[in-house]
C-alpha cells in the first residue's frame, strides 16, 4: 500500500512545459535582487511543486551569481539540483554532466553543499540500478546530515534507504527517520514518516504493529494534514484493522470514511472504502452485500486509471466480483 504514501519529492512524474523567452527574462530580472540563498530556496519550492524546468532554470540563475560571488557551497548546490532536475524527467546523461561538475567542487567542509550533492549522487546510482553504491552514499549521506544536525536531509536520505533496501532492513529506516524529525522538531514530516513505516509493517504482513503505526500517522495527519491527508489516514486505520482480523473494528473506521469520500468525491478513496466493507461483508458470508460493494469499487477505481497503473490489481478485482458473484444464492 505504499503507492498511497510515498513521498512526492522522491521521483515526480508532472513534466512542466518549456516557459515562453519573456517568462524567462522577467524571473531573471526579479532574481536579480534575490541574494543566492533566496534564488536556492525559490528554487526547491518550485522544485518541490514538481515544476521541474521552471525549477532549473532558477537554479541557473543561482548558480551564476553563485560563480560571481565565489560560493562554492552554493554553486555545489545549484549544480546538484540542476543534475537532479534532469534525472527526475528522464533526461540522465544531461544530469550526470551537471551532477559532474557539482563533484568536481563539492567539500565536505561545506556542510549544505555536500549533504546535497551525496543526495543527487545517490539517486543517480540508484537510477543506473547501482543499488550498492546508492546504499553506501545514503548511508554516508544520513550519518553526515544527523552529525551535521541537517534533520531534513537525514530524513530525506532514511527516506531513499527505505526504499532501496530490503523490506526486513525497512523497519530501522524508517524508525531512524522519525527520531530524525523529532530530533529536528520537523513535525510535518511525522505523519508521512509513520505511515511509511506502517506500509513497511503491512509488507512485512505484521499488521498489528501497522494498526499502531497508522494510529501515529493519523495524530500527526490530524495535526498538521490538509482533508486528504486526514481521510486517508483513518481509511489506512481501517484497512489495517481489517487486515488483523478485526471486522467489526475495521467497519468503525471505513464506513464514516466512505460517507465522507462521498461528501467531497473524492473519487479513488470511494472505491478504495467500498473495496475495504465488501471485504468486512465476505466475513460475515453477505455476498450480495460484497458484491455490492466490489462492483461500486470497480467502478470507481476504473474511473482513476487503476487498470493502467495497477492492472495485476485490477484484474484481481474483477476476478472477485465474479467469484463473489457465483456464491450469492
């Protein structure tokens, strides 16, 4: 179930079209009064909104100014993202040249410019399947940033090990990306983080600890979370508790989750609860109440493209309907 909670920021999918010449000139001509640190983070948040060549071309500008103003740690940055902006819309060996030139300068005596730089170099190797390289730089990248009391870039390498390695070593990962956020008092992350680590749990089949990390999540999804993040976060409580065993529990969360999928459409979240209750029905050997259930959860997960990004899983769900299908008298 991890499709619902990976960080974005890991590898978007959104390509931003090419900006007109006059778009171009005027965001320079405002850059030109930002200092290089202000261009950096303009930058990352356009990055982060998954604006990807909008991003790159603002890392450009603070890479120049960069080079006026001799800073390397910021030029090492600017360079790395740069990489990374190529890396992300599938444009590799464009990157590794700009990834190239950021190892060409990065120190470890600059603490910014080389926590950034290992985060790009790990993700590069990571893309090239060179899972052993990239576990030993996020490793070197999480050990440095914690010294270094960098916590959102800890977190951001625990996040990339989380993914990398195999799901028994997922665990400490994630548990060390939490302390990482408690530690640096980032408490936004919390929510993301245990659900993580509640994804982990349910890969691991060892569901009892994914109801109580789910539970974490959700106190810091209700906390800090926008409508989405609340809902999902009781509907991951609910489908964990179902898949305990726990039917009756599980029926608590997911039918008010519903009701409230309902109220706002959001549509893939409907099918999803309506996928949990006609489980809660096979249970109790209702299958014309499954059925129900599965049929509307067919039809609105078909409506969010679930055959195309999950076709295993939604043949699987036809097969269902039809089995269920057969046993209703």
């Amino acid at each position: 179930m991890k499709i619902f909670f990976t960080a974005i920021y890991i590898l978007g999918a959104l390509i931003t079209m090419p900006f007109s010449n006059s778009t171009v000139r005027a965001a320079e001509k405002e850059g030109e009064n930002m200092t290089v640190k202000e261009l950096l983070e303009k930058a990352d948040n356009t990055f982060h909104s998954r604006k990807y060549v909008e991003s790159r071309d603002i890392y450009l500008q603070s890479s120049k100014k960069a080079e006026i103003e001799k800073d390397n740690e910021s030029l090492t940055e600017a360079y790395s993202q740069i990489a990374r902006s190529y890396l992300i819309v599938e444009e590799k060996e464009e990157g590794r040249r700009w990834l190239n030139k950021a190892a060409a300068i990065a120190s470890e005596n600059e603490s910014l410019g080389w926590s950034r730089f290992l985060g790009i170099r790990g993700r590069f190797e990571w893309k090239d399947d060179d899972l052993e390289k990239a576990v030993n730089t996020f490793k070197e990248m999480y050990e440095y940033c914690s010294k270094n009391k960098l916590h959102d870039r800890a977190i951001d390498a625990t996040h990339m090990m989380a993914i990398i390695v195999p799901a028994e070593e997922q665990v400490e990962w994630a548990e060390k990306g939490i302390a990482e956020a408690e530690a640096g008092n980032v408490s936004g992350w919390l929510g993301p983080l245990w659900n993580n680590l509640g994804a982990t749990y349910e890969d691991l089949k060892r569901y009892d600890k994914a109801v109580e990390a789910y539970l974490k999540a959700r106190e810091y999804h209700w906390l800090y979370g926008d409508e989405m993040n609340k809902l999902i976060a009781d509907w991951a409580v609910g489908h964990a508790y179902r898949l305990t065993g726990d039917f009756e529990t599980a029926a608590k969360w997911i039918r008010p989750v519903l009701a409230w999928c309902e109220r706002i459409e959001a549509t893939e979240f409907i099918g999803w609860s309506c996928k949990e209750l006609a489980e809660v029905e096979l249970s109790n050997g209702n299958f014309k109440e499954a059925c129900d259930y599965l049929i509307r959860a067919e039809k609105y997960l078909k409506a969010e493209k679930m055959p195309e990004w999950d076709p295993d899983g939604y043949k699987k769900l036809t097969k269902q309907i039809e089995d269920t299908k057969a046993k209703i008298k």
